[in-house]
C-alpha cells in the first residue's frame, strides 16, 4: 500500500508539482505519527467496551464428607454422609459502577478524539511551513539561474569587446569570477531545494523521496486585516487541545463520581445444591449473601485523588486559555510586522532595484559605467530580490501561524 503511494507520488510529481492541498492531504492521509495517534482511538473504544462488560458469575463443585480413607459411613463412627455440592455466585455490582465506568472510558474517547485533532493541527502547520521552504528554495534557485545567465551575457559581451580592444583582459576576468560566484549560488540553491522537497516529502508520509517531486504555487497571499479580538474570541472556541482539556474536566467529574460508586460495596449471591449419599439420602438447596462491612476501607484516597486530579485539569484549562491568548497575541504580532515588511518592498524597493540595474547595465554595454559599478547594481538587485522573497515567505508563514493559533482546521 505505502509503496503504491510512493510510485503515485512520484509519478505525479513528475507530471506537475504537488499543491499545498495536495500535500495535507496526503500527510493528513500517510503520516506514520499521524496514524499511530489515530490508533488511541481504537484503544479507546476498547476501553469502553471493557468498562460495559459485567463480573462473570462463579461455578463451584466440591465433596464434602467423602470415604476416600475407607472409614465407612455408618451408625456406629456416625461419620458421614457424603456430600456433593454444586453451586454458583453472582456478584450485584451496587451505585452504579458499570453506566460510570462506561462514561469516564466515553469520555477518554472523547479527549483522545480531540487530541488526535490537535495533533492533525500541529501536522498541517508543519507541512504548510515546509510547503512554504519548498517554495522558497525553488524561486530562490530560478532568481540564482537568472543571475548567472545575467552574468553569462556580460561574459559573452565583454569577450567581444576584449577581441575589438575595447576593454582590458582584466575586464572580462573580473566578469568571469563574478559568473563563477553565481554558479556557485546555483549549486548552493539546488542543495537548499533538495533539502526542502526531502522535508516536505518526509512530513508527507514518504519514506524514500521521489526524484521528480516538485512543488506548484505561489508564495503571494491575499491581503487580510484580522482584528485581534476576533482572533482570541475564536481560539478560544476552536482550539482542539483546549476543547480535550475542557473535556477532560468532564472526564474527570465522571470520574469522580466513579469512585464515589466504587465505595458502595458489591454483594455477592450464591445458590448451592447438595446431594447426600451412604446412610442417608437427601436433596437440598444453600442460598447464601456475602455482604462486606465498609469498616476501614471506603475508597476514601480514590476519591480525594479522582476530586483533585479534577481540580488539576481545571487549573490547566485556565493556563492554556492565558497561554493560547499569548500565542496568538504573538502570531499578530508577527503578521502584522511581516505584512508591513511586504507593503515596504513590494511598494518602494522592487521596481527601484530592478531599475538600477537595467540602466547601469545599459550603461554598462555602452561603456558609460564600469564593472564595479554593475556589480553593486547587481548586488543590490540580488539583495532586494532576496530579500522579497524572504518577505512574501514571511507573511504566508504569518498566516499559517494565526490559523494555527486560533485552531482552524479547515485545508488550504
């Protein structure tokens, strides 16, 4: 089965990039710690089968007063008779135990289920952050290889001008160090991409990666202006691991209320039938009640455990509400910093960088700037490039980590 996903894989990836939907989807679907959290739930719901199951009753069969040492029975040694007894116990569970066993083993079903949410919410957040690595690494590469044909032009024009004595042999040296510095960028970017589509894949479930794998999209987002209160109002609805916690508060009501019912003592009941033999015959019936007598023992520190593990989880509850309004405090923060950085480079920078460069270059061909002059141009180009990039990656993670924060769970 793994291995048909891996050739499907491979083959689409082959064929067109994987999208970030494509790529949840499959993790959500193929993540091996994704699929051994989903197993507590079958655990779970074991537990609430045992926990509906009912004590067996006890069958019984003995000999009493049996000749096996050759005494004889008779009237003489009044020894006897014989019996054989058959008999069987039942044990009357009292307070309820059972229908509260069942809805505290319910209730971890219920918290496992929503842990295994959570952990699903933690997967997505690391998958669409190295989706976005993956993206990075592949524009960063093409902006490498656009470099270097750049610079491979300026070679190729400056051998034509070393030939027409236009220009020294120093000139074109430098200009081939230069192209050789950027092929060493391209290599460089390759490694980095290799490093992230291995990543991406890994997260994805693939145990070995395929080497047509390829990401498809974009890094640009559309543009949002979340109110921060509206973020915390829907943390504090959506959070799965909140919503466990919560639940397990719940869980451990039930719980209580379990031992509370555990320190109701069970009866047991008990039929007997009794055959006589020898010297005198007889049929009868024994019915017998064991009823124990709650003297020392009352489940007194199974109680006051289950009462302050209750209050416990309460206590975590109101820390993970402070925490969770922290964290989404903070991914604000962070978008709203990430979203300024964008409008900045995207607004004043780009098209100034772009435009340096193109008329020094211009300039350049023309012999009105020198080559030291072009390679501040492309250095700055590069660097503005670089660092839109970085910016747009930035703000998709941005928004990533809002989702994350706030507990939405809905696929890109």
């Amino acid at each position: 089965m793994r291995l048909a996903a891996f050739l499907v894989l491979a083959f689409a990836g082959s064929l067109h990039g994987v999208t970030l939907h494509e790529a949840v989807s499959q993790s959500l679907s193929n993540n091996a710690g994704l699929l051994a959290a989903r197993c507590d739930i079958a655990v779970a719901e074991a537990r609430i089968l045992t926990a509906g199951l009912r004590p067996n009753p006890v069958m019984s069969l003995s000999g009493d007063h049996l000749d096996l040492l050759g005494s004889g029975f008779n009237d003489a040694n009044g020894g006897g008779p014989a019996e054989i007894a058959a008999g069987v116990e039942f044990t009357w569970q009292r307070g309820g135990k059972r229908a509260a066993r069942v809805e505290v083993a319910r209730g971890n079903r219920a918290v496992t289920e929503l842990q295994l949410r959570n952990a699903a919410r933690s997967l997505v957040f690391d998958v669409e952050n190295a989706f976005v690595d993956a993206l990075v690494a592949r524009d960063a590469l093409a902006l490498a290889r656009e470099n270097l044909g750049f610079f491979r032009q300026i070679v190729a024009v400056n051998e034509t001008r070393v030939k027409a004595g236009d220009v020294a042999e120093v000139e074109l040296l430098r200009s081939r160090l230069a192209a050789l510095q950027y092929e060493t960028a391209v290599r460089q970017a390759e490694h980095k991409q290799r490093e992230a589509l291995v990543r991406l894949q890994a997260l994805m479930g693939v145990r070995r990666a395929a080497p047509g794998f390829a990401v498809e999209g974009t890094l640009d987002r559309p543009d949002a202006s979340p109110l921060l209160e509206d973020l915390q109002k829907t943390s504090l609805e959506l959070r799965p691991d909140l919503r466990a916690l919560r639940r397990d508060v719940d869980r451990a009501t039930s719980e209580v209320s379990l031992q509370q019912a555990n320190a109701r003592q069970d009866w047991t009941l008990g039929v007997d039938y009794r055959r006589q033999q020898v010297n005198a015959k007889a049929n009868a019936l024994t019915l017998g009640i064991g009823v124990p007598l709650p003297v020392f023992d009352r489940n007194q520190g199974e109680i006051e455990r289950a009462r302050q593990e209750r209050r416990q989880t309460e206590l975590k509850v109101r820390a993970l509400e402070t925490e969770i309004a922290g964290e989404v405090e903070t991914a604000w923060s962070q978008f709203m910093t990430a979203r300024g950085l964008l409008e900045t480079i995207r607004g004043a920078m780009l098209q100034q960088a772009r435009d340096v460069r193109e008329i020094t270059e211009y300039s350049y061909r023309r012999g009105d700037a020198n080559l030291l002059a072009l390679l501040d141009a492309q250095r700055a180009f590069n660097d503005t490039m670089q660092g839109y990039l970085e910016a747009r990656a930035e703000y998709a993670r941005s928004l990533y980590e809002l989702d994350k924060a706030c507990g939405k769970e809905d696929l890109p």
